[in-house]
C-alpha cells in the first residue's frame, strides 16, 4: 500500500488450485486406483458453468502450472506485491470433494489439507489454512476437523453455501459442535454441489454472479431462524464472496417478520438481527459499487457490520481486487478496520496479525 500509515492487509479469500496428480499420490491404495481411473462425480469448480476467458483467471496468473498452483508467483503477485499480513487460502476442490461418498470424501479432504500445509503453509508463515472437510458426512467432518486443528495454521472450517440439505439441518450439527470445541470459524464460501437452488441454472454468467448474495441470506436466514446459535452459542459464520449490502434490509426484514410470528419460532430468544450481527462475518470481495461510494458507507453502517467487515480479493481469479484500488471511497478508520482490524478478531493473532 503507498499509505505508510496503513496497517499490513489480511486477505480473507485467495484460492490455491490443486493439480490431480497431487490429490492422487496423497491418497491411500484403493481409493487412489478409484481417483485415477474414474475421477469424482461432483464437478469442480469452474466446470459446472462456463467462466469467461482464461477459465475465470487472470492472464498474468497461468504460468507453467495453473493459476493458484504457483505458490512463488501467489506470493509475487499477492503477498509481497501488497506487503500483507497474512492471506486465508480456500482451495474451492473442497465442495466437490465434500459431497463424495463418505469414505472417499474423507480420504480426498485429507489429501486436499495434506497438499495444502505441504505446498503452501511450509511456504510462507502469513499463508492461513482452511480445513476441507467431507462436509455431507457430517460425523468424519468433525473428526477431521478435531484432528488438523491441532495444526494451528489451519484456522477456519470451509463449507460450500449450497449443501445437499439446509445447513439448519441437525445433520450438520457434528461440524457446528466440532467448530465450537475448536474455536474455529465456519468459513461458507459461495457455491457448491447443490448449485442454483435458489434461481435455477443461469443463462449468463452475470446471473451466477449477482446470484450469490441470496444463496448467502439463504444460509444466514437457515442458521439464525433455525436456532442453531442459541443450541451453538460461540459458532462464527464468515460468509465469503456472497456481497455486503444486503445485510442490513435482510436483517430489518426477518425482524419486522418475527415480530409477527415469533410464536413459531419458540427456540430463539432475540431479534433474528442481533443473531447476525452477533455471529456473521462478510467479506468484501465481489462489494457492490453504487454511483456514491456514501451508499455503500450507508449500507455497512447500517447494516452493523463496520467491525464485522473482512478484505478479500479473491486472487487469482477474474475479478480480483487489488488493495490498491479496492474500498477507496470509504473512511479511512472504516478501511483501517476492514483491510486489517477485524480479522485480527476472527482468526488467530499470529502470523502477523495482532489482536
């Protein structure tokens, strides 16, 4: 940043690419015959929809290997270009590999986290892990996550926003116990197996994009109104890539609804927005951009989110934000907060991030 003033950046959504043959040799006998000779069922992202040019990433990201497999050029392009703190990496393999076959999927994840900590987190010390998970199967998902978080560079659970059931459902709640005993946030990155519930499949990609903001107050609306923060009360939610604006008339929404109907929904015990703003994290990366930035300034106070906001420039993909040019319109102790303070709050204090 050319601001000396500035705190280093944390950036909340960079996505590292696993190469199939660095899943395969990872994988025990059985399954690797399985993985090599007949692949997995879920497509991977990217795949499911058409991207636009260079596969949805940037031009200057392919290398000799495929964009986010380069740990020395994310590192060129990202960490050092931009002198950062630290950076979450979502590997997006994750919500294919979560909706395998039980067994499968587990043996996938763990090569997926092996890969990472190997490839990336013995690279760089501000490089933080997510934890992928066999997250339709709930009960090895919790083991799994017990296991690497004794790994303490993995500081976030990753989970698909669109799941085979509602994420309400108490199918899902061994995850939500292990991430509570962990003490890691539930990172809900957009998309997954179960795409377009929502709308249906898009006919252009601009309906997939913009399409993101209500598969997030999906999620948000399940978890809140199905009470899972009054049976999990330290669960943290970080919604990634899904938008910012619509946080706060979604919240005045399902407010001015329960204050007619609450009597059906017995088991919460406050406003359905103190729940989010209690336990919902967004991140900044695709932010809508009205003609006056002040909107957007608006939109984030209101909504109660200033301190709850995290940078993202989802490196390496087509729409990346560069710290450079991203939030320029907004005060500089609201950008102070966002590039750097608050995911001090969220992800642990080290690696450069002080609390």
């Amino acid at each position: 940043m050319s601001d000396d003033s500035f705190t280093k950046i944390v950036d909340t959504d960079v996505h590292p690419f696993v190469l199939p043959h660095e899943i395969s040799s990872r994988l025990p006998a059985p399954w690797r015959a399985k993985f090599d000779k007949y692949g997995i069922q879920p497509p991977v992202p990217g795949i499911a929809y058409p991207r636009l040019r260079n596969g949805g990433y940037r031009a200057d990201t392919w290398s000799d290997t495929f964009p986010g497999n380069d740990v020395g050029l994310l590192k060129e392009q990202l960490l050092d270009r931009y002198d950062m703190a630290a950076a979450v990496l979502i590997p997006l393999h994750a919500h294919s590999f979560g909706a395998e076959q039980a067994e499968f999927s587990e043996a996938l994840s763990v090569a997926l986290n092996d890969w990472l900590a190997e490839r990336f987190l013995d690279a760089d010390e501000r490089l933080i892990g997510s934890i992928s998970v066999p997250f339709e199967t709930p009960v090895l998902a919790a083991r799994r996550i017990r296991e690497r978080a004794r790994d303490t560079r993995f500081q976030q659970i990753l989970a698909p926003a669109n799941t085979e059931l509602p994420m309400s459902s108490p199918h899902y709640w061994p995850i939500f116990e292990a991430a509570c005993e962990t003490g890691l946030p539930l990172g809900i990155h957009s998309g997954g197996v179960a795409s377009y519930r929502l709308t249906g499949a898009p006919t252009y990609y601009l309906e997939e994009h913009v399409e993101f903001s209500g598969e997030m107050q999906s999620v948000a609306a399940g978890l809140i109104l199905g009470g899972v923060f009054e049976r999990f009360p330290s669960l943290q939610v970080v919604l990634v890539e899904g938008g910012v604006a619509w946080a706060g008339p979604f919240q005045w929404s399902m407010d001015e609804i329960y204050r007619t109907w609450h009597r059906a929904l017995p088991g919460l015990r406050a406003l359905p927005s103190e729940y989010f703003r209690e336990h919902f994290w967004l991140t900044t990366q695709p932010i809508e951009e009205p003609a006056r930035t002040d909107d957007l300034v608006t939109a984030i106070e209101l909504a109660g989110m200033t301190q709850r906001l995290l940078f993202a420039s989802d490196y390496p993909h087509w729409d990346f934000d560069s710290p450079e040019h991203a939030l320029k319109g907004l005060p500089k102790a609201m950008r102070q907060a966002v590039f750097h303070e608050n995911a001090s709050h969220i992800y642990r204090p080290n690696l450069g991030v002080q609390a």
